[in-house]
C-alpha cells in the first residue's frame, strides 16, 4: 500500500511546485472554471483545480480527489466539459474584441457590395477582376485587416485603434450629414463632429502609425507562444498593400519615411550587419 501512495505523493508534489504562472494554458484553463466568486478565492479550490489542469496536460497519471462539497464538483464537472469541448474555446472576454472587428468586417463587406456589387460569374477570371477593381480601396483593406485579427487566437487590444478612427471618422460624417437639423445635434455633437472632420489627416496618421507598430507586434509576438508566422506574413503583405494603395499611401509612406530616417543611421552605425536583409526586405517591399 506504501509502495502505491510514494508515486502519487511524488506526483502531488511536483503538482504544487510547477510553475503555473508561466504556463499561458493555465490563465485559459481557470477562466473556464464555472465557480462562484466567493469559492474562487479559497486557496483549496484553487489547488484543487490546478492538480486538475497538471493531470490534464502534464501527468495523466496523478491521481485527483473530489472536491466534498456539492458546488465545487458541480464546477468540477462543469470546468472538465468546458475543457474538453476544445483546446480552441475561447474565453467571454474576448467577446467584446472579436465582435469589434466582426462588425468593421461586416459593414466593409457591405460597403464593397454596395460601390463594386459582386462579380458578373464565379468563376476564376470574372473574381480576378472583380478584385482588381476593389483590391485597392480603403473598405477591401480594412476588410482583410479584421479578418486577419478575427480568425487569429493572438488577442492585441491595440489592433483596435486604426478601427476605432475609422469608426469615429464614419459616425461623425453620418451624424453631420443626417442630423444637422436636430436640436440635440447642435448643442451636444456639433462641435465634436466638426472637429473630427476637420482632423481627418491628423486621425489616418494616427490609424497608420497604429497599424505599423501592429506590424512589429506580431513579429515580436514571434518569440512568445502565441506566435503566428502565416498571421505575421499574411498581416506583413497588408502593410505593403497600404503603403502603395492610393488612399492610404501618402500617410504610410511618410510614417515609413521618419522610421527611416531615424532606424538607418543607428543600423549604420552599430548593426552593419544588417543592411543586406534589409536591403533585401526593401526589394521586396517596393517590388
């Protein structure tokens, strides 16, 4: 009987000792926990749940007691269900981010459909051409720009900013255009409305400086793991779809243009190594 129980207390102690701070399965895993608030402070049915997630996902073999009471299996029971219905399940939090970008998706798709309607056939060449004619404009590239963030498990709040100009730039063109007459308009959403439209160049600089540092998020995000290369390479492809597309090109290229003119002496004098990748990246870039 001792010889049994040594394997498991072995197991129960390097169940305590395991880092699950540092394990980003673990943040997933207790935000899926369905307990009441006052038993999520208790420190025995947090150890409880962590020997849980070690049994999952480090040790099949340790052995894991019930919890007594009734609330806690129920959670017990309700967290493992949660748990196994997919490694993909995504927490609620993340509700409010994913819909964000749905809706800009959305309303660009709709936008798209209501300037270019769809193409004449569906087929290879009559696509082609329709997206030939769309491929360029402001709703096409916002519209993959959502899709890349939607579809991606990496969550980045700050992917939200160049959305959330756009979002400020199209309301307040409608409430100006639509309710300039009402008496709420011009006491409350005059004043602010006027000084949006008056400081559109100021807010796409800002959408441009936003979406570039995304850019270099992600590549850093390469070195954590949540890393994505087909997002990163795919995100990489839209930045230079933005810097030679009519509507967004002035704003990046000049962006682009202070980055380079503040990076390229620095790299010239401590990393003159790197002047052929980048000299190779640039090929690339303009080609």
């Amino acid at each position: 009987m001792g010889e049994e129980q040594d394997p498991q207390r072995l197991k129960k102690i390097a169940a305590a000792a395991y880092d699950y701070d540092n394990d980003s399965r673990w943040a997933d895993y207790w935000s899926n926990v369905l307990i009441p608030p006052h038993m999520a402070s208790r420190s025995d049915v947090i150890t409880h749940f962590k020997h849980k997630f070690y049994q999952r996902y480090i040790d099949p073999d340790l052995v894991v007691e019930p919890m007594t009471t009734n609330s806690t299996s129920q959670s017990a029971r309700s967290s493992t269900s949660s748990s196994s219905s997919g490694s993909e399940h995504r927490p609620p939090r993340n509700s409010a981010y994913r819909l964000s970008f749905m809706g800009t998706a959305c309303s660009s798709l709709y936008s798209l459909y209501s300037l270019y309607g769809k193409p004449r056939a569906w087929n290879l060449q009559e696509v082609q051409v329709w997206l030939q004619s769309v491929i360029a404009t402001k709703d096409f590239i916002y519209f993959i720009y959502c899709l890349t963030f939607v579809t991606s498990n990496l969550r980045l709040t700050f992917a939200l900013l160049p959305i959330v100009y756009r979002s400020l730039e199209h309301s307040a063109k409608f409430t100006r255009r639509n309710f300039s007459r009402s008496s709420f308009y011009r006491k409350y959403l005059d004043e602010p409305c006027v000084w949006v439209e008056s400081n559109a160049t100021m807010l796409s600089i800002l959408s441009s400086q936003a979406e570039i540092g995304i850019g270099f998020l992600l590549i850093i995000s390469l070195l954590s793991s949540q890393r994505n290369i087909i997002q990163t390479f795919m995100y990489w492809q839209l930045l230079k779809l933005m810097y030679h597309a009519p509507v967004s090109a002035g704003y990046h290229q000049s962006v682009w243009s202070k980055i380079g003119r503040t990076v390229t002496p620095l790299i010239h004098r401590y990393a003159p190594f790197l002047n052929s990748p980048i000299s190779a990246i640039q090929r690339w870039w303009f080609r």
